[in-house]
C-alpha cells in the first residue's frame, strides 16, 4: 500500500483529524494490526468494534477512525460521522492516489467467473489485480482497492448486491474506467422485487464510470440491450445469441471457439476479422464469460494472442465449476452459489457428460428468492429433467424442484431434508462412470453432500 497522511484521509472522508500520521496500512480487524496501520471500526449487529479500539491501539494502531466524538485517544484519530461510508470513501480518495485503471464488474450470474478471467487476460499485459475470494460487498470492495498500489496498471474489482444502492456507493469509491455487467437473472429478486428492478440495481455500476469510461454489456439480454441507448456512456455490447452485439463467437465441438470483431473499434482486431480461443471450463454460459473478458482486453489494447493466451490460462478453483474424476464417478462440483439461471447452465454442462453412464442432478435450495422461490425451484426441476436422468433435491425447496422434474416427465427425482440420507440413497443408485452435478446456495453446502456420498470425513 502506497503512504497517505491522516490529513489526506480527512479530506477523503470529510472527516476531522486530531493529530497528524503517516499511514501504510488500513485494517478493520484488531487482531491483525500492521505497521504504521490505520484502524477503522466497523459496526455490525452483533458488536460495535469501536469497542476494540484500545485493543487495537495496544497492538500498534499509528491511529484510528471513530464516529465517537467525545471519546479521546492516545494516537491521533480521525473523527467520521459513520466509519462504513468513511472505509468507501478513503478507498476512493486512495484509488484516485494511486491511479491506474479499474474494471467494475457485476451481475446475477457468473460474475466471479468474469471476473477471474478478466484478470487472467489483463494480467498478459498488465501489472493486474483483483478481488480476492468474495470481497465484492461494501466492506470488500474498498480493502479491495486498498491494495492498489502506484505501480498497478489494472484491477480488476467484483462487485455483488442484495438491495438498491450498494452497487452506487461501491461504484462511487471505484470509479471504474470499465463497466462490465454479465446479466439480469433473479438472485436477490426477494430485495429488489422483479428483473427490472434487478436490472436497474445493476446498472447503478454506470454511476461512478470515469468521465470517457465504457459500459461492457451483455447483448444477449434483453433487459441490457433495449437500455444500451439510453445510458450517457460508450457502450460495448457482446453475446452469442444477439447477431448485433459488436462482439460475438462461434462455437465448435471441439472446445474451441471463434471470436468475431462485429462492430468494435478496437487497434489490435479490425471489424471483421476474429481469432479462435478455448478455456478449461466447460459451458456456452463460460463462452459468454469469456467474451466479456475479450472485449475488455480489446479495449485496453491487448491483442488477439494475448487475449487467448489469457482465457486459455484459467483455471477454475475452490468450489466453483470443477470437474474431475474421484472413485469412479466424473464429478461436477459447483457448491459456491446458485440460482435459477446458473442452475440451468450448470445442468446443461451435465447433459453433456459421462455418454456412457447416467447423469445425477443433486441440487440444494437456491435462497433469497423470495415470492419466485417456489417458481424458481421448479424451473430447476424442469432443466434436471432435460439434462439429467435423476435428480436429488435437498433443502426447503427440494418438493418444488421435484415437482418441476416430474412436470418435465422424469421420473427419478426424491426430494430429502437430510444430507446423510440423500448420500446413503445416492450410493446405491449411483454406478461407477456416471456424472454427478453438486450445486446449490452458499447455505445449503452441498460440498457436504458431496463429501457423504464419497465417504470422506465431514464437519457437523
């Protein structure tokens, strides 16, 4: 991290500094104080880490932020009105320090795939970063842009929502030169109320776009494509299915795929012309990933080598969108998060595995869909039913889904409310060369799941 005053800080945060450090580090955590760190508490619903302020102090705080007014330290303070607001806005005032450019990006589905390989192609001309893990919300996008440092040429920054507004006050602190939105689907429509709504919370990423930057959107959604005129700012459009986006790709059986300059004005690819690329994940939504990714290289100069060297370096990690062989079985794990969407393109992968064997469909609850919950859940259904020969449904919604399969004429689909039984079950049926698809929300842990059925040891 770059060094900054207390002052600086101030006059980022509108705040008011008592006494005068240089800083080289932020941190929000008492337990881990750096040197020369300034200490922000954040408040939660639980606890109040103002509290820790001593502790933090003790452990070597240079100094500390507080919307306490009438508490005094023994380190110089910087006094905010409310230190969440204060963590976005040093980060702003920090990323316009360091410079560089920035790269928002965000959507329902299949944004940290985006961002991943909007990384790994950025990284093939640039000193790149990105967003670690899931730090995409208004606590892990500004430590995100924290990071940055005078010699960083491009981050790339991920940013999620639940409800209206969060994306506006990341994006005020980003300042993306870059605006990339994957699509409109129906995570959260329990906040937000419908896809028009989920859409316009993501378009609140055009907010703080840098004075010249681009939005890069999705022209295969309608909701995105019908707006494309109406958003004050250069717009980039790709897609596979919309023949009019600038940027498109056609694809081939053997995993690769061609893509083709429409309509973009780009130095390193003319109108017209195109270059093939492939990825080590599987899926025609990951195709579509990865044209948001050339596109942005595109626009930064990178040229078609480069941009395919990019793509072809990815590899999918944790628990997302892995694919490998384990007793037997070919094992198609993506317990990271879920939703109706990414629950389709999911399945669809699955229906193009093991042609040998069977293909199991073992799908936990997707959460925070509100009244499109029972919905939601049966259109999983319905997709098992095309793509899988069994489904195994878990969680509050499991009946829904297996309603929506045996609507879609399978026959194999059981509903459980206990992970252990739907193992035991899956064990008998399952034969070794059939696929099996895990997937489901972040609370269902269907890793869990999966860990039972192989017979690994699993935390309660």
């Amino acid at each position: 991290m770059e060094r900054f005053t207390l002052a600086q800080a101030a006059a980022w945060t509108k705040g008011e500094a008592k006494g005068e450090a240089v800083l080289s580090a932020v941190t929000t955590d008492s337990r881990q104080i750096p040197e020369n760190a300034l200490f922000l508490p954040l408040r939660g619903e639980r606890f109040d880490a103002h509290d820790f302020i001593g502790k933090a102090v003790g452990g070597g705080a240079a100094a500390v932020v507080s919307h306490r007014a009438n508490e005094d330290y023994p380190v110089p303070a910087l006094y905010v009105e409310n230190t969440a607001q204060a963590l976005l806005d040093l980060a702003g005032g920090y990323r316009a320090l360091c410079g560089g450019k920035v790269i928002g990006v965000t959507g329902s589905v299949g944004k940290t795939t985006t961002k991943e390989l909007l990384y790994a192609v950025a990284a093939q001309k640039f000193r790149a970063q990105k967003t670690e893990g899931n730090l995409n919300n208004e606590i892990g996008l500004p430590l995100t842009l924290l990071r940055m440092t005078r010699e960083t040429e491009v981050m790339v920054a991920e940013m999620g929502m639940n409800h209206f507004g969060e994306i506006s006050r990341m994006t005020a602190a980003a300042r993306p030169d870059l605006a990339v939105i994957t699509n409109i689907g129906t995570s959260h429509i329990e906040y937000l109320g419908s896809r028009e709504g989920i859409c316009r919370a993501k378009l609140e990423i055009l907010e703080g776009l840098r004075e010249g930057g681009t939005a890069v959107l999705c022209g295969d959604e309608p909701l995105l494509w019908d707006k494309r005129d109406t958003l004050g700012c250069r717009v980039v459009t790709y897609g596979l299915e919309n023949p009019a986006c600038d940027l498109t790709a056609h694809l081939h059986n053997d995993g690769t795929f061609d893509i083709v300059n429409n309509s973009l004005q780009a130095d390193t690819l003319s109108v017209g012309a195109g270059f093939t690329a492939k990825l080590s994940i599987p899926g025609a939504h990951n195709v579509l990933n990865a044209l948001a990714a050339a596109a942005v290289g595109l626009l930064l100069g990178e040229t078609p080598a480069q941009i395919a060297a990019g793509l072809a370096s990815y590899q999918a990690s944790g628990m997302r969108q892995n694919i490998y062989e384990q007793n037997g079985y070919e094992i198609y794990a993506d317990c990271y998060n879920a939703s109706p969407d990414a629950m389709e393109a999911t399945l669809a992968v699955l229906g193009t595995m093991s042609p040998g064997g069977r293909r199991f469909a073992v799908l936990g609850s997707m959460l925070e869909l509100g009244a499109y919950a029972e919905e939601g859940h049966r259109r999983a259904g319905r997709a098992a039913a095309q793509y899988a020969d069994a489904l195994y449904a878990y969680g509050p919604d499991a009946a829904a889904m297996v309603a929506g399969a045996r609507a879609g004429g399978m026959e194999h689909a059981w509903a459980f409310d206990d992970q252990a039984a739907l193992a035991a079950a899956l064990q008998q049926d399952a034969k070794k060369g059939d696929a099996l698809l895990f997937k489901g929300s972040r609370g269902m842990r269907m890793e869990r799941a999966l860990a039972l059925f192989l017979g690994e040891d699993v935390e309660e």
